[in-house]
C-alpha cells in the first residue's frame, strides 16, 4: 500500500473514532527509500521559496532582473507553475513545495484553522504550533511542524542517509518548518527581533552572529533604498483606509523591527544566515546530498501592508534579485556543486483602491455582510438556536464551521441555508459543502483546467477542514477595513493567486522554457530523481520534470 493511502486509512479510521487494536504482525512496515547517488550528482539542493512571488509579479519584473533571478531564467524555466489547491496561503503552500503533496495530503489546509476539541486557549489552531503545548492565559505558543503529515524531501533524505543534513531558515515559523519538517537539523525563523529556533534547541553560532548583526542594524537603524528609474512611475501615494501607502522606500528607524522584516533587509538577513549555516554545517562537503530551504518572507510582508504595484515592490524585486545573485555567487566561490529551485507558496493581488485607477474598477472590499458573524443570527432565529458559535470562520472566505454539537439532521439544513444566503450575496461566487468537496475525485487533468470544486477537492483534509468553504468573487478582497501592515492579501482560489514561476538551475544543464502548466508538487519528485532518490509508488501527487533541455533526462527515463 502506498505512503499516501496508508495515510488516508489512518484518517479514516481516526475520524470515525474506531481506529483498530491491530497486532505488531498484521503492521505495515514504514515505506521504504533507497538512494544511489548518480555519478555528478549535486551534493546540495537549494530550495527557495519567496513568499507571494506571483507569476504576475514575475513577469512583470523578468526584464529588469540581473542578479540572481536573472540566472535561474537561464535554467529550466515554468512561469505557469500552479498553486493548484484554493487554500493560497503561506502555510498550505510551503507544505507543498518539498513534499510534493497538496494541502488534501499534507494536512495543511490553511494558516488557521478551527477546532472546537481545544480546551486550553482559542479554538484557532495555527498551522505551525503545537497545541498540546498550549498554556493558559499565554498569548504565544510552541512551534512545530506536528500538523504536516507527509515527509519532506529532506526527510526522505535523512531516512536514506542519516548523514544527509536538512536545514531551513525563514522569515517565517510556518515557512522554515512546512519546508524542512520534523526531522531537521538546525531550523530558524525571524520571530520578533531576531531569528529563533525550537523550543529546547540552543541558537547555534550561526544564528548568534547573524543575531548580532541585526541588532546593530536596529540600533541605529538605516537610510532607504535608492528608487531604480523604472520604479518612479510606481512611485505615488494611495490612500487605503487609515493608510497612505505606495511611495514608501524603506528608511528604517532606530529600533523599529517591524520596519526591519517589512523590508528587504529581512531577505538579506535569511540569505546571510543561510550562507553561514552552508559554512557552519559544511552542506555540500559530504558524502551523500545535503539539502538547504530558504523562505524569504520580505515581499509578502510588503505585500500585505503596501500591496504589488507601488514603488515598495518595485525595490524589493530589484534588492532580493541583488540578494539572491550574492547569494549564489558566495556558493560558488565555496566550491560547492548545488542544484536550485525557487519558486512561491502563492501569488498575490493588489489593493483595489490602486486598481480602481488601472482599469479594474470591478475590484472590491469584501463587505461585513460576508462573515460568520453577520448571518449567524439569522439562522439562528430560523431554527431556534442559539447564535453562540452557531458558525464559526476565520476570516470572510474559506473555510466554514458549524457548531459541533448540532443534532446532524439541523446541520444538513443549516448549511443548506448558509449556502442560500451567502450565493445570494453579490460578491460570493460559491458555496460548496464539505460532502460535496469531498465526493469531488482528486483532479488528474493539467491544473490551469480545473473546477472550483477540484480547486477545493486539492485543499480538502477531513482532520481539518470545515463544513463548507466561500469563494468570493474574483477581484474581491478578503480585507473590509485595510489598515497598517494589511491593505492587500491572496487566500483566493483564482489563478492570481495559484500561478507561480518554477526555476530550477544547475550549471551544466541545458536550459528552457517551458509555458504549459505545471505543479508546485512536481518539484520534490524532480529534485529526488536528481539526486537518485528512490520514494515508495504513491508517496508523491507530483510527478517528475525533466529539467535538462537536452538529450539527458534527469528523470533516468530514456527518450
């Protein structure tokens, strides 16, 4: 049986609550993984995510690019790479990027979830945070990789050769664990002023000088970065809500860490200690592949506080495109033979307010009317309920849950007329009901070609998910009263949001392009024929891409 219906029986069973007493005999054994290093094989795999790095925004920006993103474009080239599932938020996305599974699979079906088990805290679980570790009255919790339920390539890595080594540093928890797993060697994160790492793990000296280093960046903080001449058409002030955004160029403020990760100077940061860890954890020097995942968080946070068109993006595609060439020039200087991919965990979109003046005037702000809130009261006083978490959500689209002590004859109906209420409402494409997701087959065809249904079909895991999922109406954002660091978002299952480019590069290989639709779950199994990994049949959604352009297939397939 394969890796992932192995998986699927085991949430069977615990969702049914009748998981069997079977015999240690009648087990199966964990899957198997075999690796046989190919001759020439690269002794370090890079993968980097950029955090809302849409295909839009790539294109957009491909032509000013001559650093390092400019170097990738010489590799194997996807700009139709594809999110595929309608979940398109950090977490689901970096869960599926070095797992090669979609959210369905991986268990990660959004930042945030509810789940009305909790007895300690808010019913809001994080994607990145061990529950069980929750304490009373404390506002923070523990990070950990416990809700991913699939292996990550580096994990497979490790299960093949111990002596393989995993590490992953972001500016984000939820980024450097989706990415690196359970099973890593060092992980890193910014969390507040400085880069953090699992509880009961010391900081390592890598993670201590990089630490220094930005203190004395806050300290006295830095002047802005210079405006590129293609960013001065961008450069003009909007007004969103309480917020004027779209001129800013980053000057920090002394002590303003904030400031600091809503700023290229994040991306710098995690590129910096990343290179240390190469040093530090002499990745690349061994005997079997090592592998190393970057998430650079930076264009996502300016994303949501200054949205995609204004002069903030504009700098920041130029400074992570400089970040990314010193980067790869400080591994090759080392000698390390390394194989890249980069690619996003989403896409994004902009603030309506800029795109009222582009020609988009249908863009909008979700109304309050769209909430769990505004018609629970309704449905209440239909059947004589009360409204108390009668439906509960995290925010106005995706995932809907209805209170969990409901006698099941009243949900059928209650979701019905939450369905009927919400499609009537003009910003709502759709209502689809968990039992209708669910009878939804797991999508086979190319991903630019699926339904809303498939779309939330791939997004759909039965352990987390709710009783029904709202789709807005393309162009509606999510954010009804944009404010201070949010003004923009992504979330949607409409392609702005799903479509992110695909770059691999290795020297030696024969470049391409390649403009059909592919996968983000296509990169681990490409990276694990790379290297000569051999996963169970089935442990995998995605398939492998050949990523020579010439005679070799990198896949070990023969033309």
């Amino acid at each position: 049986m394969s890796f992932v219906k192995t998986l699927s029986k085991f949430v069977a069973c615990l969702l049914a609550s009748t998981l069997p007493v079977v015999s240690a005999a009648a087990q199966e054994a964990p899957p198997a993984v075999t690796q046989q290093v190919p001759a020439g094989a690269p002794k370090l795999i890079v993968a980097i995510a950029i955090d809302q790095f849409s295909s839009d925004v790539f294109a957009q920006y491909r032509q000013r690019f001559t650093g390092g993103l400019a170097r990738l474009t010489q590799g194997a080239v996807f700009p139709a790479g594809y999110q595929s599932h309608a979940a398109t938020e950090t977490c689901p996305g970096h869960s599926t990027i070095l797992t090669g599974n979609r959210p369905a699979h991986t268990g990660v079906i959004a930042n945030s979830w509810i789940d009305q088990s909790v007895t300690v805290g808010p019913n809001v679980v994080y994607c990145a945070e061990d529950v069980a570790q929750r304490s009373a009255g404390s506002r923070d919790y523990v990070a950990s990789a416990k809700h991913l339920l699939v292996p990550t390539l580096g994990e497979w890595m490790k299960q093949a050769n111990p002596a393989a080594r995993n590490i992953a540093v972001s500016g984000k928890d939820r980024g450097a664990l989706m990415m690196g797993g359970h099973d890593i060697d060092q992980v890193y994160w910014w969390k507040g002023k400085e880069f953090a790492t699992l509880n009961g793990r010391a900081i390592g000296p890598a993670a201590v000088a990089q630490n220094a280093q930005i203190a004395q960046v806050l300290a006295k903080g830095a002047a802005e970065f210079p405006l590129p001449d293609h960013c001065r058409r961008a450069d003009r002030a909007i007004k969103a809500g309480s917020v004027t955004i779209g001129n800013g160029h980053f000057a920090l403020k002394a002590g303003d860490a904030n400031g600091f990760r809503t700023s290229p100077r994040l991306d710098r940061a995690t590129l910096d200690l990343a290179l240390k860890l190469v040093d530090e954890q002499k990745l690349g020097k061994g005997a079997v592949p090592d592998v190393l995942s970057v998430s650079l968080s930076a264009t996502d946070y300016i994303g949501h506080a200054t949205g995609t068109e204004g002069a903030e993006m504009c700098i920041q595609m130029t400074q992570v495109d400089t970040a990314l060439g010193e980067f790869f020039a400080s591994l090759d200087k080392r000698g390390i033979d390394y194989a890249v991919v980069l690619t996003a965990d989403h896409g994004g979109f902009d603030l309506p307010e800029r795109l009222h003046e582009q020609a988009l005037e249908t863009s909008s702000r979700v109304s309050e009317a769209v909430s769990a809130k505004a018609f629970s009261a309704t449905l209440a006083k239909r059947y004589g309920l009360s409204e108390k978490d009668l439906v509960l959500a995290d925010g106005p689209s995706g995932d809907y849950w209805l209170r969990r002590d409901l006698p099941a004859g009243i949900k059928g109906k209650l979701i019905d007329d939450a369905k009927a209420l919400l499609e009537a409402d003009p910003q709502v494409e759709v209502v689809l009901s968990a039992a209708e997701i669910a009878a939804t087959p797991m999508p086979t065809t190319s991903a630019d070609t699926w339904t809303l249904a498939e779309r939330a079909r791939a997004s759909y895991n039965p352990l987390h998910s709710g009783d029904f999922v709202v789709f807005l109406k393309r162009g509606v954002v999510p954010i009804p009263n944009p404010g201070p660091g949010y003004v923009a978002t992504h979330g949607s299952p409409w392609d702005y949001d799903r479509r992110v480019p695909i770059l691999f590069w290795r020297k030696g290989l024969t470049g391409f392009e390649q403009p059909s639709a592919v996968e983000v779950v296509d990169i681990a199994p490409s990276l694990a024929a790379l290297i000569g990994l051999k996963i169970p049949e089935g442990a995998f959604d995605g398939r492998c891409l050949d990523l020579d352009g010439g005679p070799v297939n990198t896949c070990g397939v023969n033309r």
